[in-house]
C-alpha cells in the first residue's frame, strides 16, 4: 500500500501535480500538501497561491474538487 499523505496518497499528489502542469503548459505549477488538512492539498503557480484541491470520496470513487477564491481587489 502506498504512504498516505493529508488523506491523498503521495502518488496521486505526483498524477495531479503532472496533470495541471500538462493541463495548463505551465511547469510552475505546484500541488503540495496543506500542513493541517487531511482532504486537500494547495495548488500554486510560483509562489503565488491559486486554490485548493480537495478530495470527494464519498461514493467509493475518488475525485478531487477544485476551489479558487478571486477577490475584488485581485480585478483592480
């Protein structure tokens, strides 16, 4: 069995961080996880910080959600 780190296994933290580099163009991008969580990990390009994945179980199926707050000051 594969380690598990915040609830997501290491591999899958490797897949999606491969997939939105992929996805996006972008070797920048970065999946790494969140030190108090144990369902989600953080989603950065850079440094900057775009949002976080977090993971659905629920059904038996695991997929991952992805949420990204834009402030109104971020559109100025």
């Amino acid at each position: 069995m594969e380690a598990i780190l915040a609830g997501i296994e290491v591999g899958e933290i490797k897949k999606l961080d491969a997939y939105l580099k992929k996805l996006f163009d972008n070797q920048k991008m970065r999946v790494v996880p969140r030190p108090k969580k144990t369902d989600s990990v953080e989603v950065y390009l850079g440094e900057e910080f775009l949002g976080v994945l977090s993971l659905d179980d629920e059904d038996g199926d695991r997929s991952f959600n992805f949420n990204m707050a834009i402030l109104d000051t971020d559109l100025e």
